[in-house]
C-alpha cells in the first residue's frame, strides 16, 4: 500500500457499524474486546445479500477486501471493542446501506468519510 489511513475506533457493548462497502482494502486489528465481522463477499451482485458472521476477538486480525460489504458489531455485553484500522488509498468512498439486500444504486455515498 502506498497511501495509507490509520486510527482507532472504540465500540461500546452493543454498537456497530452501518453496513458499508469502499473502493479501498481495509485491515483490523482488534486490540481489546470480541465482537462480529459480517461480511458479504458476494457484493458484487445486484446487493450485498446476506453475510457471513465472523467471531473476532483480542489480538485477531482481519482483512475486508475492496467493495465487500461489511458490518463491524461489538456483541459483547459487558466490555468495549477496540480496533486499529488501516485504510489503503485515502481519501475514501463509502457508500452505505440500510440493510443487505438495499440495491447497490439505492445506497447512499459518503464522501469524504472521516
């Protein structure tokens, strides 16, 4: 990656993500807490359709592909989630979804994401 963007993010117990895709790679590191990574590697249809459900945890790492759509949830009760994130060529588009089966056109940008 030539260009990237880093920060950390902090979930309380119960919060997440909207469910979001970008025209970038993204990697986590989750530093503290455990949670879900939903996931749909078959955005690429029409909508992102249902995703896969991933169990994260302390010191596991992930990678989101580009244009995947994906949901960040801590679904833990009791302690926040922490995750390092790295973003590869800022700034980035996002565009965002009510729910998976919203059609990509229907899904609103986000630009500049900060």
């Amino acid at each position: 990656m030539k260009e990237v963007e880093i920060w950390l993010q902090t979930f309380s117990p119960g919060s997440r993500t909207p469910i979001y895709r970008h025209s970038c790679e993204e990697v986590f590191v989750v530093l503290k807490g455990s949670g879900t990574l939903l996931i749909a590697s078959n955005s690429h249809e029409k909508h992102p359709g249902k995703p896969q459900e991933f169990p994260i945890f302390s010191n596991s790492t992930f990678h989101n592909p580009m244009n995947d759509a994906h949901q960040v949830w801590n679904t833990n009760a009791n302690d926040d989630l922490q995750v390092l994130v790295v973003i590869s060529r800022p700034p980035v588009k996002v565009f965002m979804y009510e729910d998976w089966f919203m059609p990509h056109t229907a899904s609103k940008l986000k630009y500049p994401y900060y």
